[in-house]
C-alpha cells in the first residue's frame, strides 16, 4: 500500500492506521477471510442493503459526487497545463519511476516558459514554427 506521498507501508502499519481490518500470518489468511465471509452472510441482506444505503448516503453527503467530478476536472487541467505536459514527457523520457521521484523531491516543476523549453529540448524540437 502506498502513502499519500508514494512510500510504501505494510500491513501492520495498514491496520494500526486503520486502513485494513486485521493482519493475519500468510498461512491463516484463507481462513480468517472465510470466517469473515460467513460472518457477514449470517447477517440478514434486508440488514445488509440498509446498511449499504447508510453508507452510500453518508458518503453522498459528504459530497463524493462533486469530489468525483472536481477531481476529474483537475486530472484533464494538470494533464494539459505545461507543467504536467513537462512531467509526462520526462517520464517518457527516463522512465515513470524516475518522473515521481522527481515529483516527489520537493525540486520545483519548471512552469510557463521554462516548461515549454525543456519540453521542446526532450522532443528535439525548435521555438520556431
């Protein structure tokens, strides 16, 4: 599992933040997944679907829809704006891992004008049209 900031954590440090419900030994996993598969059969669907809708409410309200829709918009803006251009080409450039490492650097992503010359530079392409 990956942090907000690309590192790596593992299970225990998953559960402790309480973005996994248990951790298990390899070798008890089939088993502890059925004993929690018939834990949540035994309870009856009517409960199931309320409880489903409870969820699907609070997470409506808590505006995932228009979360869902601004961060679609910001995807296709910081996909187009220089900067994620430059950063999409240098991870054509030298590899997707390398451009994170980059990103996450703390270095400052060349913006407006310095974007569009290290862009042309990594296409071998000229200013003049």
């Amino acid at each position: 599992m990956n942090t907000p900031f690309g590192n790596m954590i593992d299970g225990r440090l998953a559960a402790e933040w309480g973005l996994a419900n248990r951790v298990v030994p390899v070798d008890q996993l089939e088993a502890e997944t059925m004993a929690l598969a018939q834990r949540i059969a035994g309870v009856p669907s009517g409960h199931l679907a309320m409880h489903k809708m409870v969820v699907n409410q609070v997470m409506l309200n808590m505006g995932l829809e228009q979360s869902q829709m601004m961060a679609t918009v910001f995807d296709g803006i910081t996909r187009h704006n220089p900067e994620g251009l430059w950063f999409r080409r240098y991870a054509q450039t030298h590899g997707f891992k390398a451009a994170v490492q980059w990103r996450d650097s703390g270095e400052p992503i060349p913006e407006g004008q310095a974007a569009r010359e290290a862009i042309r530079a990594m296409d071998g392409t000229s200013d003049t049209h």
